[in-house]
C-alpha cells in the first residue's frame, strides 16, 4: 500500500503574529520521511510556533510548507494528515479512553462497531487496553500520554507532531517514556517532530537535531554533531556540556594559532584547513567539559600538544558518575569540568585549590 | 482569517442583538423621543421638539426632592449589603473548610430567591406590623409597651427590604472574586506577622474589589430603578424618582415622565461606568 | 553563647500535635451567618405558616387554628383572581425565555471568545440592558408597539421585555463557564478532523453541560419573577407576578400567603429537578469505573 511521503520541507518559512515582530524568520529545513527530528531551544525561541505551522493551526505570513512535496499552505490540518499531541495532551474529559481514541473515526463518520475495534486495536499497541473503560481523569500523567499519542495515531498521518509531549512528567517517568517515543516512531515508521527544550532528550531520541533561538533556527544535523561541533556561542552553549572562551587571535603558525582573551593567554587551537585567520581576529573556542582534565600545577606542566590553564576551584558538584568541577575562569560563564568520578575521587580538589585545566589541543574547537 | 473569525464572531452574536436592539435600545430611544414632545395634557402625545419637559424636570424642586430620596435609599442599602454580603462571603470562602459544605451554605442563602420577589414583600407585614410577630414578642418579653411603629412602612422598612433582597447580588460576585485568591498569599502573609485583621485590609479587600463593584453595579441599578419596594414598604410615605415616573405614566403624562426617566436613567448609566472604569469587567468574569 | 536546655516546662498536652482551633473570628462570623440566614428565611417562614391559617384567622399572628381552607379558597374563589391561568402563562414564558436565553447566550459566549470589531460595544449594550431601569425598558417598549399599532402580549412584548433581563444575565454566566473552557480542546478537536458544528456538538455542550443548566435556572427563575418590564408589555392577560400583584393591592386574606406557599414549592420543585440534573450530570461522568 503506498503511504504519501512525510518529508517535510520549510522553505523560507516566517510568521509574525502582530505584522511587526518576526516570530520565526527565514526558517529553511528538510526533514526526511520516517526521521524523529527535535526542535530543540529555549522558552519563546518559536519552536512551537513552527510545530503549528506545520499542524496547520498556525499560518506562516511568508514562506512556504511542504509535506511530501506539496504545498500545505493553506490547508486545515485534517487534509495535511498530520496529527498533533498536545502539551496538555487535551483528553476530552467527557469521554473515556477508548472514545477518546475513537474521536477521530467518529467525526469522519465511521460506523460504531468498526470505529471502536479500530480503537481497541489502536489501545493494544500501546498497552492500554486494560484502561479502555476510564475517564483521562482517572488515568496517570504517563498513562494520559499514551491516549494521546493513540488518539493522534489513529487516523494514520504522515507526520506526528508533539509539543513538549514529556514536560509535565516527572524525572523518572521521562525516561521511560522517551523510549515509549521512540518505540512508536519506529513501529509507526512516520516522520515525528517533537518540540522540547530539554537537550538531554532531544539528544537521545532525535535522528535529526534542529536547535533554534529568538525564531531562527541556529544549528540542524544528527545530535552527536549538534553536541559535539556546535556551530556557533549559542547553540554550545544552550546544548551544555561546552566550555566557550572568547578572545583574539594573537599569532598564526601554519596549522595552529595561538589565541589570548580575557582571562587565558597563548592557548594553541587547531586550524580547520580551508579557513583563514589573522592576528587581531575575534574568535569563540569551545572546549568539551569532558575532554578538561585537571592536574595540581605541581605535577607538572603538561606535555606537548596539550593546552593548560591555571585556575582556581570554584566549587565542586557530585553528579553520580562524574563529578562537576567549576573553575574560576572564562568570564560570566564559567569553566566546568566533568571529572570521571573514581579519577577525582582518587585526587580529590578543594575549594579554592588552584589547579591546572587541560586538554588536548586537537580537542578545541572553533566556533563561528 | 481574521476576516473570517469576524464574521463568524458577528453571525454568532447576531440573536444577542436581534433582542437588545428592539427591546432595549429601541425602548431607550422611544422614550428619548417622547421626552422631547409636549403632551396635550390628555394623554396624546404631539410630535413637536421641546426642551421644556427636561426644564420642568430639572426646576421643580419636586425632583430634587426625588432624587435625594433615591439617593438616600441607595446609598444605605449599598452601604449595608456591602458590608454583609464581604463578610458572608469572606465566612464562606475562608472560613468554611469543607468546600461541598461551603456550596451547600451558598445555596441555602440563594433559596429565599426561588419565591416570587413580591411575596417577600408582602411578607414582612406578618413580621414587621403593629401586630406582627416582632411587636408581639417584644411586647410579650416586656421590652416595649407600645408597638414599634418603623418597623414597617417607613424609611427602615425599605432598606431592610432592600438589603433583604439584594445582599445575594453581593455574596455572589465577592464570593467569586475571593475564592480566586490565592491561598497561598495569605500563607506568606501570616507568616510574615500579619494579624487576621490586616490580611483582610491589606490583602482580601483589595483583592475583591473586582468583586464588589460587579456587584454594586447590580445593586445600585436595582435600587435606583425600583418603584414599587419603596411604595410599598414605606405605605406612600417615601417615593422615587422611578416610582414618580410611574405615577406620571399612570395619568399619562407621558413626555414630562419621559424626560424625567432619560435624566434617571443617563445618571445611572453614568454611574455605572465609572464603576466599571475602576475594574476590568470582562477579566473578571473571564477569569 | 552557651546552649542551655529548655527551662520551660512542656505546655499541658504534652506537645502532642492537634489540629489547628478555629480562631474566636469563626465563631462571629459564623454567627452572622446563622444570623443572615435566619433573616433570609424569616418572613417567608411566617407566610408558610400562616397559609395554613383557620378560617377565622387574620393576615397576622396569632394563628387561631390550622385548615387548608385559603389553600381551597385560592384556587376556587374567582375574585382571588386568575391564578390558575397566571401562573399557566408564567411557567409556559418562562420555559420559551430559558430555551431562548440559554441558545442565544451560548451562541453569544462563542461569539465572545475571540476579539471581533465591535465587541466592546455590543458588551456594553448587554451591560446597558442589564442596568436600565426595568420600568423604563417596558414603557418604551409599550409605547413603541402602540406606536406601530401592534397590540402587547404576554408571548410577544413582554417575551422580548424579559429577554432583554435574562439575556444579560445569561452571557456573563456563560463568559465565567466557557473561561474554563480549555481552548486544548477545540484545537485538538479540530486536529481529528471534526467541523466546527462536530466540534460544538461532540465536545463543547457535553463538556459545558452543567453551566449551559446553570444559565437555563438564571433564565427561569428571572423570568418567572419578572416584573418591572412585564408589567407594561404583557398586555392584557398577567403572568403570575403581575397577577399577585393585583391581588396585593386588592385580596386581604390569607388566600395570598397560600399563593406564596403554592408558588414557592413549586420554584423549588422546578430548580431542585435542575440542580439534581446537574448533580446527576457530574456523577455519571465519574462514575466510570475500571474494567476488570
């Protein structure tokens, strides 16, 4: 049976709510059929907004949305076969879980018995089936979730939208529901699109990664390069786990330069081959918090090829598997290290301990 | 879309205005019209333009007279269904632990609303007249030797009246605009060293005031409007402006009676949006 | 400073948690309450009373005895008046003013929920029709129909009289109910394919129900006591209000507090059986229970 194709394209795509500021601007993406893709940003950034757009419950003022390779501009959300899950999950309160589910067979006027065998089977892939009497009052955050994400599968879109689908739930239960996620996507084998701003869980779940700020979009690929080669200040800094220094480019020696700020001097950074720097030009370097390591200054100064600063402890933090270690450097952001936990547990710092911060020079990484 | 939510919005509404437009700004401009003609002294009404019925309304020292009565009677009645209906409504929202008992109490207090408003009326003759059962009591418990002759068909009978029937108008919206407190305010509160007494001043008072214009928006135009509690209550000792209209209208002189209801009703409207100027309506009921 | 132990003794009770005394303010205020109540009640408990008053009995206390004779003399006598076909007249508009009111104010609360040009002042106008002197509103209405040589009844002028009092009333209670309305719930409707007609009927009324019954007893009850606007547009033939009120100037038995009596239990008949609509609404929504 040959499904319409649920890639998506945002061509130029801009909205503005008041015809003066720009929601989203200039927003340009393709999603391939069958992808979970993450709109990933902080509060306002217009992540939801675009979610919208692409439901249909929103109208882009420029640009245009195509899904499958055509036009839906234009179009209510029931002929775009798109189905969205929303933050609330918005359960209507009056029906159970299986009419709830059975909604959307029922305005397209599928008769009774069909319609609610439908639903039953809907319920059994997602494990309900024992609830399928209960009003959403009755049911658990988890539990609400699943009715749905059936709710909004039954009617077989091409694209399954979800608007912050796991913020109401607790810690826990969001890490086990992110698999529910991405068990369904891979089952359903749709295009989902999920907005968050949680980047733990855009990371894990997201084929495709798509980091947004103040309505544009900064950085969209695969997580580990979201993650590990952020594009620019922004995007390294809102995905965490990046150390960013500013400063000036002081020297150039073919492949490597030597770059001074604020608060380092004369750290070597490796040049990417093709790009151009001279002294005097004003660059952001990000260093992975997990490729720090410290060293107490009288252990040495650190060999060739490895980068070092000295700092003081600001403050140490227990996370479990690894231990946070925030160093007095790096201006109004500070400098963290993420000490594997046995390493620092066997030379442990105290606060107001200078140490030496290093790495790997190869490990540093220029940023727009 | 918006041109289409506009005239969705427009075609919805339409009903609403297929019957405040004849019964209630046609009704308003009928008698405008009328307050401008002459009358024939017969009960016809002659189409000509005159300015002298509203002259006569605003000389007679009659009107003035009017006025201060109505003003009067309105001024008690807010003062005191105020005053009772905060503290009702203060009792039942914070108070009243149990909220289904707190419901229950309310609607106990609106029953007394399912009896027609005239046999209230009339029901306080048992209660309030010479031989009324108040008299009797007092009497019998040797308090008094004769029967107390205000209690009814005086000033003191119309308020009472009044504040018997309109106090609910206030319980209701302050009771609406206090159960959106947030408790949690009161907590900080207290736990800052605010007395009882000052959460209240500081804190739900203000934050009912919403609460209390809606409904002194009501009471004031209940009381300001009413002609026939106050004939009734006060024997004919007291009138209003409204009851005089009606008198007017009852020997048909309709355009003098006319002028004088416009001058009423303008006053009141006036009134009642400046209320509204001290609180956003439509948040407050929208929540 | 060096800790010493506690020299207080340990107050009476050992410290064992209770919980929290009312504070002396309940117990004033719930005074004034019993208080207020008692005054609600008071002068119609003596109207019920004395309905049941002997034969030789006057308006007033003492009761000489107890009979059901006013009871008989209301509905027999015909210079009591015409209660039977009053009250008729007053039940059938009531039941057209609450159909009415509760469709056009529902109609007006989707109107409501989103901006639209003119909406200030069609609020306004509601707010205007709701404060007018009701007197003033039946005069006009009276004068305009004689001007237009149309004749005032109590199914045509003094309907629109009444509807221009509930209507008012109507919209503002359905403004607080569809408030709580989650707009969620629209969007996600119309997310599943539904028109805006399935929309309303498959999600809004089920969910509004008890506010819709809420609006239908304002719209009663206000109808059924109306008085200042239908007393010039009902034309001929009174609704119950104006009729007992006829008898007041007239009647100067107790006939009339048993009118009072018959009338109210039948108020609470009428608005009993809506609430236990509304009660029985919430519970079959609950009453769901898991299967198995």
């Amino acid at each position: 049976m040959t499904r319409k194709r649920g890639d998506i394209e945002l061509a130029g795509v801009g909205m503005s709510y008041d015809g003066v500021t720009m929601a989203v601007e200039g927003i340009n993406l393709k999603i391939p059929d069958g992808a979970y893709c993450c709109f990933l940003g902080p509060s306002g950034c217009g992540k939801t907004t675009i979610l919208r757009m692409v439901a249909g419950h929103e109208h882009p003022t420029q640009g245009e949305i195509l899904i499958g390779g055509e036009n839906v501009v234009g179009l209510p959300p029931v002929e775009r076969r798109t189905a969205m899950m929303f933050q609330s999950y918005a359960l209507f309160p009056h029906l159970s879980v299986r009419d709830n589910i059975a909604f959307a067979l029922r305005v397209r006027g599928m008769p009774k018995a069909e319609r609610l065998a439908r639903a039953d089977a809907m319920m059994e892939k997602v494990r309900l089936t024992e609830l399928a009497d209960r009003l959403p009052a009755q049911l658990s955050g988890g539990q609400q979730q699943r009715v749905a994400l059936a709710r909004a599968a039954i009617t077989e879109p091409r694209v399954l939208l979800l608007d912050e689908p796991l913020s109401a739930l607790d810690e826990q239960l969001r890490v086990q529901m992110r698999q529910e996620l991405r068990r369904m996507q891979r089952e359903l084998g749709i295009t989902f699109i999920h907005v968050t701003h949680t980047q733990l869980e855009a990371i894990a779940l997201a084929d495709l990664v798509v980091v947004m700020e103040k309505g544009r979009i900064r950085q969209a690929g695969p997580a580990r390069e979201v993650y590990a080669a952020p594009r620019d200040r922004g995007v390294a800094e809102f995905l965490g786990g990046q150390n960013v220094l500013s400063g000036r480019v002081l020297t150039v020696n073919g492949t490597k330069a030597v770059f001074g700020g604020q608060e380092v001097r004369g750290i070597e950074i490796p040049l990417r081959p093709g790009l151009r720097l001279s002294a005097g030009d004003a660059i952001d370097v990000a260093v992975r918090r997990d490729d720090v390591e410290l060293m107490r200054p009288e252990d040495g100064p650190p060999g060739p090829g490895v980068a070092s600063v000295a700092s003081r402890v600001l403050a140490v933090e227990y996370q479990g598997y690894f231990v946070k270690v925030m160093l007095d450097l790096g201006g109004q952001d500070g400098f963290t290290a993420y000490v594997p936990e046995r390493r620092y547990f066997s030379n442990p710092f105290n606060v107001g301990d200078v140490v030496l911060a290093t790495w790997d020079v190869d490990r540093a990484h220029l940023l727009a | 879309m918006t041109l289409r939510s506009a005239l969705r919005g427009w075609l919805y509404v339409t009903p609403l205005l297929l019957v405040l437009v004849p019964f209630f700004v046609a009704p308003i401009l009928v008698v405008l019209a009328a307050s401008f003609m002459e009358t024939d002294g017969f009960g016809g009404i002659i189409p000509t333009f005159t300015l002298a019925n509203y002259a006569g309304v605003f000389t007679a020292p009659l009107t003035f007279n009017l006025y201060l009565e109505t003003i009067k009677f309105t001024l008690f009645t807010w003062a005191f269904s105020a005053f009772i209906g905060f503290w009702i409504a203060y009792f039942l929202v914070f108070h009243v632990r149990n909220q289904l008992i707190a419901i229950g109490l309310f609607l106990v207090c609106t029953v007394p609303f399912w009896t027609s408003n005239i046999i209230r009326m009339i029901s306080w003759i048992p209660l309030l007249g010479k031989e009324g059962l108040v008299n009797s009591t007092l009497i019998g418990i040797g308090v008094i030797d004769q029967p107390l002759e205000f209690l009814l068909f005086s000033s003191f009978a119309v308020i009472v009246a009044y504040v018997h029937q309109l106090t609910i108008f206030m319980v209701v919206p302050i009771f609406n605009a206090m159960a959106r407190i947030d408790k949690r305010l009161i907590e900080a509160a207290r736990d800052n060293g605010a007395s009882r007494f000052d959460v209240v001043r500081l804190l739900v008072l203000p934050l009912s005031k919403s609460g209390i214009a809606l409904g002194s928006i009501f009471v004031l135009s209940i009381v300001m409007g009413d002609f026939f509690v106050v004939k009734v209550m006060s024997g004919g000792g007291s009138a209003s402006v409204v009851g005089a209209f009606y008198e007017d209208i009852a020997v048909l002189q309709y355009p003098p009676a006319a002028a004088s209801a416009i001058v009423l009703t303008t006053a009141l409207m006036l009134l009642v949006a400046l209320i509204l100027r001290t609180v956003d309506i439509r948040k407050e009921i929208a929540r | 400073m060096t800790a010493q132990p506690l020299a207080v003794p340990l107050r009476r009770g050992g410290g064992i948690a209770r919980p929290a005394r009312r504070p002396w303010t309940f117990y004033v205020l719930a005074t004034a309450f019993a208080l207020y109540v008692l005054g609600l009640y008071g002068p119609m408990v003596c109207i019920y009373i004395l309905s049941f008053q002997d034969i030789r009995g006057g308006l007033v206390f003492p009761m000489k005895g107890l009979s059901l004779h006013w009871f008989v003399d209301l509905f027999t006598q015909a210079r009591t008046g015409d209660v039977k076909g009053s009250f008729d007249r007053s039940i059938r508009l009531a039941v057209v003013v609450t159909v009415i009111t509760v469709v056009v104010s529902f109609m007006a609360g989707l109107a409501f929920r989103r901006r639209f040009p003119g909406d200030t002042a069609v609020f306004y106008l509601m707010i205007g029709s709701l404060v007018a002197p009701g007197l003033v509103l039946g005069i006009g209405v009276g004068l305009g129909f004689t001007f237009l040589g149309l004749e005032a009844s109590w199914y045509t002028s003094a309907l629109g009289a009444q509807l221009s009092w509930t209507l008012p009333f109507g919209v503002l209670v359905m403004f607080a109910v569809m408030s709580r309305f989650n707009t969620a719930w629209d969007e996600a409707a119309r997310d599943l394919g539904a028109t805006p007609w399935q929309t309303i009927r498959l999600v809004m009324i089920p969910i509004l129900a008890p506010g819709l019954v809420a609006v239908a007893l304002f719209g009663f009850t206000l109808s059924y006591d109306e008085f200042a606007r239908s007393l010039q547009t009902a034309g001929p033939l009174n609704t119950l209000p104006l009729e007992i009120w006829s008898m007041t100037l007239n009647v100067t038995s107790p006939s009339l507090y048993a009118l009072g009596t018959v009338t109210t239990v039948l108020s609470f008949l009428i608005i009993g059986a809506s609430l236990g609509a509304i009660v029985l609404l919430q519970r079959r929504r609950a009453r769901r229970r898991p299967a198995g």
